[in-house]
C-alpha cells in the first residue's frame, strides 16, 4: 500500500459519518495521535471499494496514518501552515460537489446524518490536514528531478511480466468557433463593469457588489472572494493585473477567455494573493450565435471535401488559443496530449467513440466557462490497448520513475524524523511488518 501520495488519502465520507465505536487511542506521534476509528473508517472504505479483508490490510492502514500524523507535527515544528481562507474555499468546493452529486443541502445533510455547520467543522479538520501533508510533501521533493537516463534505467529494472494493461489512449486536436459580440454589446458591459468600480471607489462594497451581480458563481456566493493562490493558478491576462494591485485597489477592466473583469487585492503573503473579482460573461444574441453555426458547418464541410486538411483548418480558422499548439487538447490530470476514454468525459466520449486515427466529428455545441462555442473534434492518433512499453508511453514510465525518486527521498527523511520524533505505540499488532523503524 505504501505509495507516493497515497498516505494523504483519508476517505472523506468515513471521516463525516460516525464511527460506530469507542475511540481509543492506538498510538501518539510527537503531540498528533492516532484514533482506533481512524483505522477503522478507512479500513471499511478500502472494503466497500472491493479490497481483500485481512490483518495486513489494518497494519499498511496503521503505518499510513502514522506517517500522516507525522508530516503533519513536522509541519508544525518547520513553520508549514495553511491559512483559514484557503481552507474555507477549499470546504466551500468540496460542499458544493457533494450538492451537485446528491442533489441539495437537505440531501447531503441527511446522508451525512449532520447538518452543514457540522459537516463543514469536520471538513475544515481534514482539508487543513490534507493541506499539510501535502504541502510538507512537496517540501522534502521539491528538488527531485528525473532524467530520461533515470527513465530508462527505470524500465529496464521493472518486472516485465508485471507491466501494467494500458487501455486505449486518444490524441486529439480541436477547432472551435466562438459567437463574435457586436461593439455595441461589449460597451454595454464594459459600462456597465465600469460603474460597478465607479461604486467601489465611492465607498460601496465590493463584496456586495460581487455577490448580486459577477457571472462566477464560484466566488460570487463568497463576495467574489478567490482565496490565496500562487502565481501559476490564474490565466496570464487576469494575473499580471492581480500580482501588481496594491491592497484595496481596484483594476481597470480586464479581459479574459471567461469574460471581463474588475479586481480588488484583498491581501498579499510573499508569492500569494488573495483577490476578489466581479465576472461579466457575455451574453450571445440568437444572431451571433447562428453565424457561429454556419461558419464552423463551413469548415467542416471544407474539410470534409478535401478543400483544406484539418490542420490547416486550426491554424485558419480557430478561435481559440489552442490553434498555436496545433489544436491539441492537454490532459489536466497529468499534462500529457493524450486521455483514456474515461479521462475524456461523457460528452467527448459520445462523439468519439468508434472513430479511428484521422477521423473528425460533426460540429457540437458545447457550452463553457466563455458560453456557448462549437466545437470539431480530431482523433490524430490511436493507442489501441497494449501492454505498457517504452516506445509508446514513454510519459507514463517518467511519471513512476519521478514518484519511485520522491517516495524514496520521502523513505529517507521520514526515517530521520522518526529518530527525533516522540513516538508512542499503545496498541499494534505483532505480527505488522513496518516499513519503517517506529
């Protein structure tokens, strides 16, 4: 079970629902402590996700949340916190999926058997652990770096005959067109934006401001407020404005891909700011709208009869920036331009399955964080499933390699800490075989 990461996974539902015993304090790390029911909930979360029942199975769990426990006294003893904004902003995401899983407050507080305020304080408690660990994690690997020699000698030391199933993997490139807004419309709203700063600057609340009117709903239910992020977390045209505000100011408009913008600085921590913002999306007319249909049928059919490849097509005709890599569509969870059918969603998955390497889509209508646009999807290649090579995936064998450098330095400095770390082990079984010397 031991795995980079793993250990900061403490199953969210066990921790909200009750445990159904008394707790009992199993063992104490520095001035953190382990709970019996701790073991417990997600010894009978790994059950209900169809893991083999056994005693191996509690002690890997144990020896998890030891480790846990002492990333975060680690935390404590080397100045590593989180702020109670990001932690808020953080239960404020998780609250609202649940409510978008299960379908209302009500519902979630019945399955919980909590009300909100309840299940918010127990989130609070394990996203700021969450965070720490994370955050303490990151602090021992930062300078973990990977060559494509350690790559190699990665994948020449595996067990070949436990190479994984790699199931069939798209590539794909886009062209999307997007409704043209006339001047008439982006002036109403770039005045109307303008009098809502007009506002501030005469004494009004942006807060207020932000929660009647910003088209983000995300923030907009916290007065527009966004929390502290790094730089990196926003789009450049909406950082560069938000990294240079002084404290209280207010921006001039400023456009994105999600609409236009006006910023306040609520605060700054070294590389972080806090800011609030009011969103105005644009609206599309049914004109614009029906332009934008017949321009990409346009393209489409062009492509379709040969008049222009689909390369071309991106480079001519896109809309959007993905045009200046091609069209290729980056995967978020790992970086790479290819997606297994089940990465790709259900939207995308409808369009393309059954095609093969070349194939194109039908123009959709696709709605985004910038309203409705249509789309062309392309499958430029096909990875049938196979098992796992170098040759073919290549980005998957550099992810193991960089984690197996990151687990064992995390191996190493959690060794050294033990050694100067109180530890006290009140209930544990004999026979659990440790990774390491508690």
């Amino acid at each position: 079970m031991k795995r980079f990461f793993l250990i900061i996974i403490i199953a969210t539902c066990s921790m909200i629902i009750n445990a159904q015993e008394i707790d009992k304090i199993i063992a104490i790390i520095g001035d953190e402590i382990v709970l019996r029911s701790e073991v417990e909930n997600q010894y009978l979360q790994y059950i209900s996700q169809g893991v083999t029942s056994s005693e191996e199975l509690r002690c890997e769990i144990l020896e998890d949340l030891m480790t846990q426990k002492l990333l975060i006294f680690s935390c404590k003893q080397d100045s590593i916190s989180v702020t109670k904004e990001e932690i808020e902003q953080e239960v404020e995401t998780r609250v609202n999926y649940y409510v978008d899983q299960i379908g209302s407050i009500e519902k979630v507080e019945q399955y919980f058997e909590k009300d909100i305020y309840q299940i918010k304080k127990v989130l609070s408690e394990l996203v700021e652990d969450q965070f720490l660990i994370q955050r303490m994690q990151s602090s021992i690997t930062k300078d973990v770096k990977i060559t494509p020699f350690d790559v190699n000698e990665f994948y020449e030391k595996m067990d070949k005959s436990e190479l994984p199933l790699i199931e069939d993997r798209y590539k794909l490139s886009q062209i999307i067109v997007k409704p043209k807004m006339s001047e008439d419309q982006i002036n109403k709203l770039t005045d109307r934006l303008n009098a809502f700063r007009k506002r501030v600057l005469n004494g009004e609340d942006f807060k207020v401001l932000a929660a009647l009117y910003s088209d983000d709903p995300g923030s907009a239910n916290n007065g527009g407020e966004i929390g502290f992020v790094s730089r990196g977390t926003f789009v450049p045209e909406f950082e560069k404005v938000a990294f240079r505000l002084k404290k209280g100011e207010v921006s001039e408009i400023v456009k994105t891909n999600f609409g236009y913008h006006i910023i306040q600085l609520i605060e700054r921590r070294g590389d972080q700011v806090n800011v609030r913002h009011i969103l105005l999306k644009p609206k599309y007319s049914s004109t614009s709208l029906q332009n934008a249909r017949l321009r990409i049928d346009s393209i489409y059919n062009k492509i379709k009869n040969n008049e222009i490849s689909f390369s071309q097509a991106i480079k001519s005709y896109s809309d959007d920036d993905t045009k200046n890599n091609n069209g290729l569509l980056i995967n978020p969870s790992n970086g790479s331009s290819t997606y297994t059918i089940a990465e790709l969603g259900s939207s995308i998955k409808y369009l393309i399955e059954g095609l093969n390497e070349d194939d194109f889509t039908k123009p959709v209508k696709v709605e985004s964080n910038e309203g409705s646009i249509y789309r062309i999807l392309n499958v430029v290649e096909k990875i049938s499933s196979h098992t796992a090579n170098l040759d073919l995936d290549y980005d998957f064998f550099q992810t193991q390699a960089l984690n197996f450098k990151k687990q064992e330095k995390l191996d190493e400095w959690i060794e050294k800490r033990i050694k100067n770390t109180y530890v006290e082990l009140k209930e544990i079984d004999k026979n659990c075989k440790s990774s390491y010397k508690w």
